[in-house]
C-alpha cells in the first residue's frame, strides 16, 4: 500500500469539505485548548503555592498545643495550657538537628495612631523569629535579648500597617503606637512578603517581645506554639523527631499515650497543599477532556458520514482489487488526520490562552511539554478509536452492493 497516497486522498477529502471538516475538529479543538490551559493553571498554582511556602522557610517545624476539655469545656489549641517556656529551654538544650527556636503568643486587636486606627495581630516572640520565619528588616533594628527579659514595650512592623496608620513619606522608626490601649515604640519595619499560599497578609502583623505579650497583654504565663529552624532541609525528619521526644519527656507522657501537642513542618504542608492543588488540577483537566469525549464522537459520526457518501467509490476500489485493510487504512488515516490536525491547533490556541489568561488575570500559569505531548498523544489515540468501527465498516462493504447504492 502507498501510504503517501493513502495520505494524499485523506487531505483531498479534506479539502473538499473544509467547513465540514473545520467544525469537526472544533470539538478537538476546544478540548485540547481547554486541556492545555487548565493544566496550566493547575500546575501554576501548585509551582506558587511551592515558591510561597519556601520562601517562609522550608526546614521550618512548629509546634503548637493540642486541645483539650477542662470541665466539660472543649477548649481550642490557643487556650490550651501544655505548653511553658521551659519547653523552649529543653528544645534549644536538647535538639541538635535545631538551630533556631522561638516561642510565641499571639493576640487580635485594635492598632491606633492619632485618629487612625487597624485591627491586626500582634505576635510575641524573640529576637530568632525573624530568622526561622525568614523575615527581613527594611530599616530599624530587631529588639534585643535584654529588651525580651524586662517586656520591653517595642514592636516591629509590617508593610500594611505602615501603608493604612502612616501617610506617605513618613519614617514610622521611634513613633508610637497603641495595640488595645498598650503603647509600643516602633523599633524596627519588615520588609514586605505578600500573601501566603492560604492568601494570609504576611505583611499585616507587628512582632513585640513575647514577654511583653505575655504579661502586658494577655496576661499569661504559658505559651501558645514553638517555632524552631531545623539545620537543614534534610533534616527536618530528625528535627521533628528530636522535639517530639523533648516535648513528650517535659510534659511526662508514657508510653501509649497521646500527645498533647502537634508537631508540623512547612515541608508537609508544602506536600498537604502539593497533593491537593495536583488533585484540582486533574479534575480540571478531567472536566475539559470531555470536550475531547465530544470531539471523538463528532469524527466518528462525519467518518460515517463520509463511508456513506463514497459507497460507490468504496466499491469501485474493492472491484478493481482494493483490499478490505486499504480501505480501513485509508478512512483511518483521514479519522487521525482530522484528530491530529485539530489538535495541533488545539495546541496552539491552549497555549495563547494560557498566557492571555495569566497577563489579562495575573495568575500564575505553568505550560509543561508532557502536557503538550499528552494532548497530542489523546488526538491520535481518539483519530484511532473512533476512526476505526467507521473504517472497518468501510472495509467490510460489498463491492456489488456498494456499486448499487444510490
């Protein structure tokens, strides 16, 4: 069989019928574009969500209390009380894969200045959060280990509060302002993160000495979580293990018990919103391959079509000797062909949509080749699967009937 000519017919029959032949690929079309851009908006999200969270540090561990009922009362993490300073002290003593650690507590209230005014966090901790959490000062000075010891009423600043207390131009450094009636001196303003992958302002907080917090704010003399630093990012596992085991000797667990505390890395969190952002991403994907499904069926029925339409030509062919496979192959190949060839564009429109998408919306996009390769591949397997019944009925004709139909 001459497969050039094989492939010569193909495309004359296409051409023959061009509007015909057009709005059958649509459906491939479309489905491959959409395909194609869902991926990429997928796999976007994820490679954001990826970059985000590492740049918050990812041989970050923390630690927080686990709840607890006290008179019948379910009591959340934050009023739970299993966890003192002398836990911190045990961990820095005794953890030799850690290298930072830091306690911290946390409050929500009412930033004012002047006749201004912000709710927001204050978070207490020492002069190590800012290393563990990656922050990094735009100007001023972090609060020293003496200003933690005598509660210190000193802050360091975000971005966005700067941007809703402060008027433009305005040095925020050695001004005061007043969380729920608490004077703090500004000592220090972060320099700008943005979102989270969870779409947290990392930039509307302020960082007081925990200290501070504790006794001028809340009023407490436990901690609500431990935020530690492993020394490297392939030691997160012995990290997490090394203060599990402290925790659970300081707070005098047994063997069999549970903890009443939780321990968790940023590296599983990194790998918990991984899994799900993959688990979206073949979902969408899933919901526009079935506009391939509808593609696929559109070229099986204009195959039909087109046997229907050359019956006489079928029959002439298998008369002169035409074997039963060169016919099959001959309306396979125009099947594959209108599959690959409404793909190629399919490919071409995903990939300007995906970018149209990402410049018009600011998302992130991702265009990976295996996605490509993939939808490509999808074409010709669905040019073969729905070309083939159309193509073995061709083949099957007889050629006396054939000639005869009118």
């Amino acid at each position: 069989m001459n497969y050039t000519n094989t492939l010569k017919i193909a495309i004359n029959a296409m051409m023959r019928n061009k509007l015909r032949a057009f709005l059958t690929m649509l459906g491939i079309i479309i489905g491959v574009a959409s395909v194609i851009a869902m991926i990429a908006i997928g796999q976007g999200s994820k490679k954001s969500i990826q970059d985000e969270m590492s740049d918050m540090g990812t041989n970050l561990i923390f630690a927080m209390p686990g709840s607890e009922q006290r008179g019948g009362v379910h009591l959340g993490s934050t009023d739970a009380q299993s966890m003192k300073l002398s836990d911190v002290e045990a961990v820095e003593n005794e953890c030799t894969a850690i290298s930072a650690v830091s306690p911290q507590v946390r409050s929500s209230g009412q930033l004012v200045l002047a006749n201004q005014n912000w709710p927001t966090t204050i978070y207490g901790v020492n002069e190590k959060f800012l290393d563990i959490r990656k922050y990094k000062l735009e100007s001023g000075r972090v609060f020293s280990e003496r200003e933690v010891k005598t509660y210190a009423k000193v802050c360091l600043i975000g971005q966005t509060i700067i941007e809703n207390l402060f008027n433009e131009g305005v040095d925020p450094i050695g001004q005061t302002i007043r969380f729920n009636n608490i004077p703090f001196k500004i000592i220090g303003v972060l320099e700008e993160k943005g979102e989270n992958g969870m779409g947290q302002d990392q930039d509307d907080l302020l960082l007081a000495p925990y200290t501070s917090v504790q006794k001028r704010i809340l009023s407490i003399t436990h901690i609500q979580g431990i935020f530690a630093s492993a020394k490297a990012e392939d030691m997160n596992d012995l990290a997490i293990e090394q203060l599990t085991e402290t925790l659970r000797r300081t707070h005098k667990i047994k063997d069999g018990e549970e903890d009443d505390f939780r321990v968790m890395s940023q590296s599983e969190l990194v790998q918990t919103f991984t899994s799900i952002s993959d688990m979206m991403t073949a979902l969408l994907g899933a919901i526009a391959g079935i506009s391939l499904l509808v593609g696929g069926i559109g070229i099986m029925n204009i195959m039909y079509v087109s046997v229907t339409e050359r019956t006489k030509e079928i029959g002439l062919r298998l008369s002169v000797g035409g074997r039963e496979r060169d016919i099959m192959m001959q309306f396979l190949v125009e099947s594959v062909l209108l599959s690959i060839s409404g793909g190629s564009i399919g490919i071409v429109l995903g990939v300007l949509a995906s970018k149209l998408i990402s410049s018009i919306m600011n998302w992130p996009v991702v265009i990976t080749t295996s996605s490509v390769m993939l939808s490509f591949a999808v074409c010709s397997a669905i040019g073969i699967f729905f070309g083939w019944y159309p193509a073995r009925k061709a083949a099957g004709l007889n050629p006396i009937d054939a000639l005869r139909y009118e």
